[in-house]
C-alpha cells in the first residue's frame, strides 16, 4: 500500500529562520504531492502542490521540492514567523483523487 | 476562493442516538467530496468517497450502515453517524473537489467535533 511518512517530532525553530519539513513516500511515485497547513481544531488549508516532473514551486515564503530519486519532499517556510506554528500535512492523491495524509509535523516558530 | 462549511461545528449526543453533519461548498459545485476523521495528535484518515447522485465509496474496515452519507447535490453532502457510542467521539472534517478547480486541490471544511456521552 502507498504510505506517507512525515517526522512526527516537533520541529521548534526561532524567528527568522528557515523551517524545513520532511515528507517521505513509498512505493510508485505520486503524480503530484500536496501540502497542507492545519491548525488546532480546525480542517486543513491547501498550500502548495507540485507534480512529479517538477523540481521546485514557490508561494512567497514557501517552497517545495520534489525528488523521485529519493522519493521526498522537502517544505521550506523561509524568514518563519510566530503566526507559521501548526502542523503541516503531506499527502499524495489515489486514484479518483483520494487524498492519502502523512501523520502531519507541528511546527512552533517561537520569537 | 472556494469555501466549504460543515455544520454543526460541535456537536454533543447520548450513546444510541443519531448525529447528522452537513457539508456544503459556498460558491463551487461539488461533484465529489471526501469525509475524514481524525483522532487528537493524528492524521486525517479517510472514511468514504461521496460522489452526487450515486452511493458513497467506503474505506475498508468503515461500516456503511454506521456512516450514512448522501450525496443529494452538487453542494451538499451529509454524514450520518447512526446509533453512536463513545468511540465514535472524533473530529470529523469533509473536503470538497470540483472539476472546475484545479483537478486534485481539495477544500477542506472546518471540522465538526463529535462527542458520544
């Protein structure tokens, strides 16, 4: 079965630093990956998605990668700032576009 | 940009009786929509597959009979968590996907907070 791996630790960083997620996927590569952003309580917000052929996207201070030699993804947040703290999702689309999520990471930008 | 709601955002019901939730795209049309639920400090774990007009798609090992879904339009889908016990308290968030947006970005709701007493 295709699997979503993302580091379940917390990432704590300071202000102004760049904060870098890990997504990792088994098996077949996605035809795209998408990222998500979801706070406490509330449903996930769609940030980015990036296709296979393609190595890097940016949204203003974010940026995404694409490897599939390493089957990763990598989810920069440069210059964070403190309102950058959630859990970030990864997920990869099934077939009919089945959304399959990583466990998500929660990141703390602290000031 | 699209906006889905769900309805009710909490929602707090006895062991045995029924909870109905509501899942509407505002301003797209929704061939397809996606229920989730989620447990505290996890990921969102896909339940079923709502396409209008036609049965839901379940996820192995979610009972069909427990989790109603109806589809009845291009903007509204409703989960129906019958005769629900503790286990059943989650977060239940839905997603809504239109072939008039990008092909696979997904639109996701609030969430609704079910707690079974």
């Amino acid at each position: 079965s295709q699997k979503i791996e993302q580091n379940s630790e917390a990432l704590n960083i300071q202000e102004g630093k760049t904060a870098t997620l890990t997504c990792n996927y088994t098996n077949y590569s996605p035809a795209y990956l998408q990222w998500y952003r979801q706070d406490p309580g509330r449903g996930p917000v769609f940030l980015l998605l990036i296709r296979e052929n393609e190595k890097e996207k940016r949204k203003e201070r974010l940026k995404v990668t694409f490897d599939t030699t390493l089957k990763q993804s990598l989810f920069h947040i440069t210059a964070s700032q403190p309102a950058d703290s959630a859990t970030y999702l990864c997920a990869r689309a099934d077939q009919g576009g089945k959304l399959i999520f990583g466990q998500g990471t929660e990141l703390s930008v602290k000031p | 940009g699209a906006v889905v709601s769900q309805h009710p955002s909490r929602v707090i019901c006895k062991s045995g009786t029924s909870v109905k939730i509501e899942c509407r795209s505002l301003d797209f049309q929704a061939t397809t929509m996606f229920w989730y639920r989620q447990f505290p400090k996890k990921s969102l774990m896909l339940m079923a597959t709502s396409n209008e007009g036609s049965k839901a798609t379940y996820e192995q090992g979610v009972e069909k009979d427990k989790f109603l879904i109806n589809h009845a339009s291009l903007t509204l889908s409703t989960l129906t968590v019958t005769s629900a016990h503790p286990e059943d308290s989650s977060f239940y968030i839905c997603s809504a996907q239109s072939p008039g947006l990008y092909s696979y970005e997904q639109y996701f709701g609030p969430g609704t907070r079910l707690t079974v007493t």
